[in-house]
C-alpha cells in the first residue's frame, strides 16, 4: 500500500509514523461513538493514507508474541467482543427507532412513500413468486397425497404451508432482496455523501426521517404483501390441483375450511410482521453504518441481505415453536 | 462568535487535532488553509456539533456545544448553514424540494411563502429555470450553487464553507466565491471557509489561520499571510516542492 509521511525540518515536532491502527485482540474497546464521527475518521485514514487498515474486531497477526493457540483464542475473543458490541448497538438502535415511531411528530407522508417502495413496488414478485410456489405445492403435493388416496386433502396442505410458513418467510426473503438491500444501499450513499450530516445540521432528526418511515412501512406491508402471496399461492395450488390434475373446486376450497383455523392466519400475521420489523432494522442499521466509498456501500447490501436472510429464517422457527 | 479552545481529537488512534484554538469574531470570515487530510473538514464538522472533541472547548456565542443537548443544539443549528464539500444534495429531491427542504422542516410557512422564498434564493444563485431538475441532471457547479442556496434559504447566522470551489473550473469558481462574498456583503454572517483557491478566498475573508499537523501553526489577515516568513505558510502558498514540507 502507498504510504506517505511528512517530513519536518530536525527539531521540529515530527509526525507519527507508526501505524496508529494497530490494536491486539486485547485492546478493542466498546465504542459506542456515532457513525457518522467514525465515518468522518476513515476518511480521513484514506485521504492520508498513513496507515494500513486492520481487519475489523479480529486481527491479531500482529500478536507475534502469541503462539498459534494463544492466537486464536484471542481470536476468538476478539469476535465474541466485535458479536456483543454490533448486539448491542443494534439492540439500541431498534429500541431508539420505537421510541422515535411512538413519539410525535409523524412523518405521515414518508411513511406513505416508504409503503410504496416496499410495498407496492413488491407486489409483482410477490405476486410471481406466489404463484409459483403454490403451483409446486399443488403439483407435489398432489403426487404425494395420490399414494395414500387423499387428493381431497390438497387444498389443506397447500393453505396451511403457505399460510404457516412459505408466504411469510418467502415474502420476507423477497422482500429483502428487493426492497431491503435497495434501502441498504440508498442510506449507505447518503450516508458516504455527506446527505445525512446535512439532514442533521437542518435540525432535522435523521432517525424519524429515514429509519422510522422504513420502519413503519415494513410493519405495514410486509403482513398485506403476505396475505397477497398466501392468496395467490393458493390459487397457483388451484390451478395446478383443480384445473390440471382433478380436485374439484367444493373438495380443494372446503376441506381447506374444515382443516384450517384463524389461529393459523394470525400465525402467519405475526410472523410477517416480526419480519417486516427485521428487514427495516437489519437493513437500516447496515446502511448507517456502512464504510466508505462504494466497497463500503456494496458490502453493508451484503451484509445486509445476508444478516436478514439469516435471521428471518432462525427467527421463523423461534416463532413456529413458539405459535405451535 | 466562534472559539476553539485547545480542541483534540483522535480517530481509532490516528491523532488528528492536537490542540486547535483560533476565534471568529461576529461578521467575518475567516479562511482555514492547509494541506488536504490535515483535519480542516474535521475542524468544520466539529464546530457544526456533528463531531465531539476528545479534549478542548467549542463555543458559539458563549454557549459551548458539547454540553448542549436535544433541542438546545437543533435551535443552535438551525443559525447555521454548511456547504458541503459535495454538495450533499439529496439525490431523490429535486433542485426546488432540495432548497425548500429547511424550510418545509423547520418552519411554519405556508407553501406559497416557501415556494416564493426559494425561488427569491434560486433567483440570487443564478439557478432559475432549473428548478424541477435533480441533482442529477445538472452540473458540477450548479450543485455547488443549489447547496449554497439551500445553506442560504434561512438566512444563516453562521456559515461553514467547505471547499466551495473544488473540482470547478476556473469561471465556475470564481462566481461560486463572488457569490459566497456578495451574499456575506448582504447578510452579514459569520462564517468558516475551507478552501485551496488562496487568491480568491483571500479577496474574501478578513483573518486566515494555518492548519498544519493538527494544530493553527498562524493566524493574521490575508496580507500578513502573504508576507508569512514561516518557511511552512510561505511553501504552501507558493506551492514550491523544496522546503519542510514533504510529500514522499
């Protein structure tokens, strides 16, 4: 890497050489600093290119000190501090984000902007993705239940996956891969341009107006986009049971009625609405806190869409276990 | 109006101000040179309250911002305007909503009175017509102009100019600083400029302070700068290669 010091004339106060950035496992301490300050600090690492960029939270080849093993159980410290320091910040950002959606003032109309862009803009590949799915589950499902003679059973089977699991998880997954790292990635260029510092100079809080709107708008729509791929899915199951394969409409819909509960269709609520929660957390949080230049923004939207693709999934269970 | 006492601040080690102090008094200007990554945004940023200070005291008319808090700091700001390096436009907003931003936040004033006043302030910064535009679709130094009539559109009492003219060319520069001067001649605000254009911004401001390794290596009015036999100033505004300071 190019490295470039000023010199000064003997005598005078020198500048420090030393790579200032070099820390041990043992030293990473808690800082619970703005990012915009940490930001600033960066950036200014890479205009001045005075030193080499540790590996965030877990470097310790610079520990020559340490054999192997004593390495990578300070290794492993240093990731267990970097897991319980990112926990507990964006433990309080979501709880600063709540507080912030209880209290006036509202910002009605980016909410309503936001229920557009996660909303709106998703119905068409939740639609499409809706529709497959239940098509599958028609398909398999048909197949399977021919064995034991228990076609009339189809339209259960496909209400109750897509109701309990596959249309809340699935619009989650859809969700964030399209609306989720979209957010990601406009908070992080805003963030990297200077727009947030603005926001906050015009005495304007940069958390009701970019996190809470994001917030609100997934609780809204990710339950409605839900219901739309649940509804869609089970006519795709129709589709495929009914039209192609011969399960009359009275068997697939009326058995559907006889098995099927409003305890399931709330499960499914629920659910939806935890995810919506964690998408706009997950995303939002990533975004603020993204590192500079484009690397910094593409790899918070990694981050982003891998961190929430993870914890729908796990958290889905959480609830499955919990609901069932 | 504005006092820097003795103001240090690291960044994950990396020392950047070891020890910060100048004064700007009420109404004038004073231009803050250095070499770039040397902490003169750092400096701006800490004196708009976006950045904390490891050590040291920064006061605007005697209230010192890091014991403000909530809405004692969002009143303080909104006496400020700050010019961006970049601009930092928001890019989904266009030209008119990017100017009317402040004003639809954090005032009470009915669409019609917004809508005239910044059409009043895209009128000063020669941006008429553009309005319905964004970011986008204009250029380099129309950004510059449409940040500085957003900065503008509240009338500031304090402004934080960073680096107003970089990446322009030469005409484009010196209208956005004729325009940083004529508005300074109207409005009278205090104000802190950080720019490399040493000619010009030296037309402009009353006081220029050094920065260099962190800490105000001089401070004095533009001709006395000019007549620095500090071998520091005197190679940074020559610009000459040889002398202490060195680039490797």
């Amino acid at each position: 890497m190019l490295k470039r010091t000023i010199k000064t004339h003997p005598g005078k106060r020198s500048s420090e050489t030393k790579n200032p950035l070099s820390f041990s496992a043992f030293s990473v301490k808690i800082d619970f600093a703005f990012p915009l300050e940490r930001e600033t600090g960066r950036k200014m690492m890479n205009q001045r290119e005075a030193c080499d960029r540790p590996a965030r939270g877990a470097d310790v080849s610079g520990r020559k000190d340490l054999d192997a093993p004593m390495r990578w159980i300070a290794r492993l410290g240093a990731l267990t501090l970097f897991f319980l320091r990112e926990t507990g910040r964006m433990g309080l950002f979501l709880g600063r984000a709540f507080f912030y959606a209880a209290t006036p003032p509202f910002r009605l109309g980016q909410v309503l902007k936001q229920i557009q862009f996660i909303g709106f803009q998703s119905g068409l590949v939740i639609f499409l993705t809706g529709a497959f799915t239940g098509m599958v589950l028609g398909l398999q499902g048909f197949n399977t239940l021919n064995r034991f003679g228990s076609t009339a059973l189809l339209g259960p089977m496909v209400s109750l996956s897509l109701i309990r699991e596959l249309g809340p998880v699935l619009s989650a997954l859809m969700v964030t891969g399209r609306a989720g790292s979209a957010m990601t990635a406009e908070i992080g260029i805003m963030k990297i341009t200077e727009q947030i510092d603005a926001i906050v100079l015009m005495g304007v809080n940069p958390f009701r107006y970019l996190i809470v709107p994001r917030l609100l708008a997934g609780i809204i729509a990710l339950p409605l986009l839900t219901a739309i791929f649940d509804v869609v899915g089970i006519y795709g199951g129709y589709l495929i049971g009914g039209k192609l394969l011969g399960v009359t409409k009275g068997t697939y819909f009326g058995e559907m009625s006889n098995y099927m509960g409003m305890v399931d269709v709330l499960a499914g609520i629920y659910k939806s609405l935890t995810f919506g929660v964690l998408i706009a957390w997950v995303c939002s949080y990533k975004g603020l806190r993204a590192g500079f230049g484009a690397e910094g923004v593409s790899k918070a939207t990694t981050q982003a869409v891998v961190l929430s693709s993870v914890l729908i999934l796990f958290w889905d269970y959480i609830m499955t276990s919990l609901l069932f | 109006m504005i006092k820097l006492e003795d103001v240090h601040k690291s960044f994950d080690g990396l020392e950047v101000l070891r020890g910060v102090s100048f004064e700007v008094p009420k109404g004038e200007i004073l231009a803050l040179i250095g070499i770039s990554g040397h902490g003169k945004s750092v400096i701006l940023k800490h004196v708009a309250g976006l950045v904390k200070p490891d050590r040291g005291r920064i006061t605007i008319d005697g209230k010192e911002m890091g014991r403000l808090k909530g809405p004692e700091i969002e009143a303080l700001r909104s006496r400020f305007g700050f010019l961006f390096q970049g601009g930092a436009l928001f890019s989904s907003l266009t030209v008119f909503d990017n100017v009317a931003f402040p004003l639809k936040e954090k005032t009470k004033l009915s669409d019609q009175e917004i809508e005239g006043t910044v059409m009043t302030v895209l009128e000063q910064v020669g941006l008429r017509g553009t309005e319905r535009r964004y970011p986008a679709q204009i250029s380099g130094g129309m950004i510059k102009r449409t940040a500085i009539a957003r900065a503008l559109v509240r009338n500031p009492e304090i402004m934080l100019i960073d680096e107003p003219a970089t990446g322009l060319d030469p005409v484009n520069a010196h209208t956005i600083l004729d325009l940083i001067r004529s508005v300074h001649r109207q409005i009278g605000f205090t104000g802190i400029i950080v720019s490399h254009e040493l000619t010009r911004v030296f037309q402009i401001v009353q006081r220029v302070a050094m920065l260099f390794e962190g800490v105000i290596i001089t401070v004095g009015t533009p001709e006395e700068i000019m007549a620095s036999q500090n071998p520091f100033v005197r190679q940074f505004i020559t610009g000459e290669i040889e002398g202490p300071i060195q680039y490797r």
